[in-house]
C-alpha cells in the first residue's frame, strides 16, 4: 500500500427513509379534477385508486379585533337604562387580549426575545405596539399571575424532598453582558411512588452568593438534594431556624474529589513537594476507602509508585525537583482503583 493512504471498509449507503408528517395535524383535501372521458379514445373512465401527496404549510399569523356589543335598552314605563356588563380583560382597562398577553410573555420568557424586537416584528405587520407599551402589560401580568406563583412555590416546598440547582443566563447591560442566575428547586416524587404531581419554582438573581438559597429555602426543613456549591453550607447548620436542612449529597460532586483531584498533578507549574505526597496518597486512599468499603493499595506500594512517578523517594525531604512528568492514570479493570499505566513498575516495586 502506498505510503499516506488509508483503507476504508466498503458499506453500502442506506437509503434515507421519509417520516410521515404529524398525524395530529388537520389535513384539507384538495382533490384534482379528473377528466370525464378517456384522453386516448374517448371511452368512460373508472375510478381505479387514487394517490395522495402531502405538503406541509402553515397559516401566517393573523390578527383581529374583536368587538363586544353592549346594547343599551330603556324601558318605557320607569324610563330606567338597562346595558350588560363590560366584558373580563386580563389588565384593567388595556385592550389587549388574553392570547396575546400570552404570545408575548412567551416570546419574552420562553423565546428570549426582548420586547424591543417584539415591538419591531409587531410593526412590519401593521401592528403599532410601543415598548414601553409591552413592558407595562408583562409587569400587570407578572402582578396578576403571583398568586399562582405563590401556590405553586408552597406546593414545590411542601415536599419531603426538593432538589436545587442553579445555571447560568446572560442578561444584558450597558456595553457588555452580564451572567446572572436562575435557581430551580424540584419537587418530583414519582420515583418514590409519591401521588402528588411534580413541580419547579425558579428564581432570578445577578449573582451566586448564598444569600439567595437562604432566602429561598427560609422556612423549608426537608431534604435538599443539591451539588457541592458553598452557597448551600449555611442551610445544613444546626443552629439554623426553623431547623437544618438535611443534606443529600451529589455522588457525581464526591466522586470529583476522591478521584479527579488527588490524581491531577499539574506539569509543570507546580513541582512535587516530599511534604505532601502523603497527604495526597492519604486523601487517595480515604475517598476509595469511603466510596468502595475496601482498603487501597498499600502504603508500601502508594510510596514505590510515587517513586517512579515523581523521580524522587519520599524519604528524600524539601525535595523540590521534578525531572520527569508524571505518568497518566488509567483505571485498573482488575481491581477498579487507579493505577499507574504500568501496573509491573509498581508490582515490581
């Protein structure tokens, strides 16, 4: 085989299969007129099958005022004027309709689209809507929906158990944009056989101090299930009011510590130093210890390891030379600890 070339496995290229349209869109017919008679000899024709293509289309969004009829009616004996109520808008005295408060809050929310972009599509259909205008509406409507926040938040806290995160959401400001936080805090106990349905409470900050998980959680003193964010620490004291939190920690989070940091020895920006290899192979040793329920290598072995891995004995004290990088850790299929990438130096050793 010619030097720089690559074989490559024949295959045979399948054939890409078209999914059907959603079923559970409408369907209009559209049925194309047949001719009456045969084209060829002028015979009557009989209906043999039919064939049907499929398009998908959609209708522009269309907008209309509805105009509600209040017709006044007097009466001719007390001479008394008879007219039914206004009709129900979502804000007082706006003209805006409850689809379209929903349109927007969702576009605004769900869509992470401004109000001033809004405001721009809205008039490239005819449609004056100012942002000021807009900004008012989803600030009433903020207002009318906080009760059903509020039940919601009481339902998602009345839990036995509540997971909490946070994540990151830019926001804009001037000449740059901010990272603030959105905190979300689960109710689902489905896995537990729990009847009641699942729920999520969200809440904005421009930060991630611990201030804020306080304030969230003040009167909840069930199960937290979060990461391993210092923020949470305050809720786990015990001299906390109404009381401490019981904390359900993150395996994922623990399991980053007992592994992933003792093995990582940056190169070389940090030599090694005789003082902490064995706090290190300490620390190694513990979190395998905790995670497992069976002892580490021994520390005749953790100590002949650190040997060929850091060119130098631990014996040797105020050791600050590091003449050869380390070797990168591999997990051991046989044992399930880590292990250097030869297991025979440290046998050996």
């Amino acid at each position: 085989m010619p030097t720089g070339t690559t074989s490559v496995v024949s295959f045979t290229r399948k054939r890409p299969v078209r999914a059907p349209l959603p079923a559970h869109l409408p369907r209009e017919r559209v049925v194309i007129a047949a001719p009456s008679a045969c084209p060829c000899c002028g015979g009557k024709l009989a209906k043999l099958g039919e064939d049907i293509t499929e398009t998908l289309e959609v209708v522009p969004r269309q907008w209309k005022v509805i105009q509600t009829v209040r017709e006044k009616f007097t009466c001719r004996r007390c001479e008394k004027i008879t007219q039914p109520p206004a009709p129900f808008h979502p804000i007082a005295r706006a003209r805006a309709g409850a689809s379209l408060l929903a349109m927007i809050l969702y576009a605004k929310f769900g869509e992470h689209q401004p109000l001033n972009r809004q405001s721009a599509s809205y008039a490239r259909e005819d449609i004056d809507l100012d942002t000021s205008t807009l900004a008012d509406w989803v600030g009433a409507c903020t207002a009318a929906l906080s009760p059903l926040v509020e039940l919601i938040r009481h339902h998602v806290f009345a839990a036995e158990r509540v997971h909490g995160d946070d994540t990151t959401v830019p926001v804009l400001a001037k000449n740059k944009t901010a990272t603030a936080r959105l905190w979300t805090y689960v109710r689902d106990d489905r896995p537990f056989g729990g009847p009641d349905p699942p729920a999520a409470i969200f809440y904005y900050s421009r930060n991630r101090n611990g201030e804020h998980p306080g304030r969230h959680l003040a009167g909840y003193d069930g199960i937290l299930q979060a990461d391993a964010s210092a923020g949470f620490g305050a809720l786990y004291d015990a001299k906390r009011r109404p009381g401490p939190i019981t904390e359900a920690a993150c395996w994922s989070h623990g399991r980053r510590n007992f592994f992933v940091l003792p093995v990582k020895r940056p190169w070389p920006s940090r030599p090694c130093a005789a003082s902490t290899r064995s706090s290190r192979s300490s620390a190694r040793s513990t979190g395998w210890q905790l995670i497992t329920g069976v002892p580490h290598a021994s520390t005749v072995s953790r100590r002949s390891l650190a040997t060929s891995q850091n060119g130098c004995a631990p014996s040797v004290a105020g050791c600050r030379a590091m003449p050869t990088p380390p070797r990168p850790w591999t997990i051991c299929s046989s044992v399930g600890r880590p292990s250097p990438a030869s297991s025979t130096t440290a046998a050996s050793a």
